[in-house]
C-alpha cells in the first residue's frame, strides 16, 4: 500500500508517499509506476523552481518507496508551486480513488 500524505501550513508545502502499491509484482506494478512517475514529476518542477528563486526546498528525500518534499515558496512563485503541488497531489487522488486497495490519500 502507499500512503500519502499532504499538508500545507503558513505558505510552505509538505508531501510524504511512502511504501509500494503492490498491485502487481515489482517491476511490472502500474500503480506504483504511476505513483512514482508524480512525484519524480513533483521533485523535477520544484527543482527547477527553485534554481529559479521561486522556491526554497526545506526537504528532498527520494529513496525506494520514500518521497518526502517539502518547499517554501517566494512571495513570487507562491501562486506557481501551490499549482504544481495540487496538480500533482490530484493525480494522486485519483489514482486512490481508482485503486483503494494500493493508494491511500491522508
């Protein structure tokens, strides 16, 4: 199961996914490949953001079955790094919507 974790506090952004989907054995589980492939999204447009001066990443952990980002935006990319965080945080939703038993959104 993978289990998200979204919070936001002041200006600044925080979202943990950890474990593995396990809808399919490794190496050829979708979901998880789904899931991965969101936040890798996540952690390339924040990066980017922030060579950028839009942003501050506070923390970047990327290890097998373990995202944890969190970023403090400028007063000047608050409006674009709040896009990218609910961008990818709805396609994590719905991918919990379509598969409950793999993709837990808290």
């Amino acid at each position: 199961m993978t289990s998200v974790t979204g919070r936001r506090y002041y200006d600044a952004h925080l979202l943990i996914i950890e474990g593995h989907a396990g809808s399919a054995e490794k190496g050829r589980d979708l979901v998880c490949a789904a899931v991965s492939a969101l936040a890798v999204t996540l952690v390339a447009c924040l990066r980017d953001r922030e060579a950028d001066g839009q942003v501050t990443l506070r923390r970047c952990v990327v290890r097998d079955g373990y995202v944890c980002v969190e970023a403090e935006p400028s007063p000047d990319g608050a409006d674009d790094v709040r896009a990218v965080f609910e961008t990818v945080e709805t396609g994590l939703r719905l991918l919990a919507d379509c598969y409950p038993d793999h993709v837990r959104m808290d």
